[in-house]
C-alpha cells in the first residue's frame, strides 16, 4: 500500500513538470508551428506579394477604421462602405498559406488557413519592434443580407464584440493565448424567431457567415508574430 502511495505521488509531482516545460521561456508551447508575421509599413509594396511559402502580410503602420456592430441583420449594406485596407481575408482550406501578402492596397490581404482551425489548432501572438506602437485586431465576417445571395450590395458586415488589444512595451516580449479571438466570433443573431436577440460563439468557416477576415488597427505597430499549433 506504501509502495502504491509513493508511485501515485510521484506521478502528481512529474505530470506538472513535464506540462511546464512543453513552454519556451517566451511564453509560446514548444513544438512545430506556422509562422505568420503582420509587418507594419509605411510604404508598402506595389503588388500582392504573392508566393507559395509566404509567412508575411504587410499592413500600413498607422490606420484604423470604425468596427462594424456584432448584430447581424440589423444594418445592411456596410459591405458597400467597407475599406478593405489592412483586412486579412480568410478561407478555410488544408494548410496556412498567404496568397496575396499586401493588406495595404483596396482588395486587402488573402489567406487561406485549415478549415478546422478553431478546434485542432492554438493560436499564440506577441508584439515586436520599436516599443510604443498600439493596436488591435478583431475577427469579422459577411452576412448574405436580405436577399439571401452573397455579393450583392445589401451584404452585412459584422465584427466580434471581442478582440486581441495589441501593444508594444518595452522590455522582452512574451507570447499569450489568442485562440479563441481569431478563431471564433461572437455575435448576436435572433436564433430561434421570437424576436429576442441571443449572443452566440461561432468559429471561422461557420456557414452563419460567407466570408471572414481579421480587421487589423494599428497605430505605429512595427511586427505582429503570430504562431499556429497543433492543439494538445
């Protein structure tokens, strides 16, 4: 009985111990990972930086723009009005890849990232660069609209009511857990008819919505260092 005691406490002590150091000291799991870095430029590249093994967008270093509401159905026609600058578009696929690495010009940045990202994968983020510079990033998607048919002019734009807020200190800087922010959304739909609004979580690639991208603001934010695991 002993003999089993000792055993059992010797697996408490370790199992602690060998989750621990699944972590670099920089805060991030240990481990293969995609890598993607967001590069705040003033002037950014004349093209869509497009390549097969790309791990970085450019977006413009001081720009931001009011979010859309997280009500859907409540006010369409945003789609029209929406500055696609330093927008990531998204769409579900098998791998992480940037098609179009250029958030600066008006049809923003392209990329296409496993469809069961919000489930198989831990995303993890950390500023770097120049300390001082703020923003933050938001996961927002596109509504049909009344009509029904996406693309048309009355499409809806909606934005999660939570978000990753960015800032550069100074000092090192360390990872943190950004999975639930840029892979799911929180909206408010009326889900059921009855008129009452509810506050629902979808993730990306959710058919709630035809379309979903990450709205970046960014007031002088030189690097954003964003990492994909495979979740534990």
């Amino acid at each position: 009985m002993k003999k089993t005691l000792l055993t059992s406490l010797a697996v408490l002590l370790v199992v602690p111990f060998a989750f621990a150091m699944a972590f670099a000291d920089n805060g991030a799991p240990s481990g293969e990972h995609y890598n993607l870095n967001l590069l705040g430029k003033t002037n950014c590249a004349g093209d869509d930086l497009t390549g097969s093994n790309r791990h970085t967008i450019q977006v413009l270093l001081n720009f931001s723009d009011p979010d859309a509401d997280n009500i859907i159905g409540d006010d369409p026609g945003n789609i029209v009005t929406l500055d696609k600058r330093n927008k990531i578009f998204l769409s579900g696929g098998t791998e992480f890849q940037v098609l179009d690495g250029n958030a600066c010009d008006k049809d923003g940045a392209k990329m296409t990232l496993p469809s069961n990202v919000a489930t198989a994968w831990e995303v993890y983020l950390r500023e770097l660069g120049k300390p001082g510079g703020t923003g933050d990033i938001r996961t927002c998607g596109i509504d049909e609209g009344p009509d029904g048919i996406a693309g048309t002019s009355d499409d809806e734009v909606v934005c999660s009511s939570e978000n990753v807020v960015l800032a550069r200190y100074t000092g090192r800087s360390q990872f943190r857990d950004v999975t639930k922010e840029l892979t799911t959304m929180v909206v408010q739909v009326d889900v059921d008819g009855d008129g009452v609004l509810d506050e629902i979580s979808i993730p990306l690639f959710d058919p709630l919505l035809y379309q979903y991208f990450w709205d970046y603001d960014n007031n002088g934010l030189r690097l954003v260092q964003i990492r994909f695991y495979p979740a534990q």
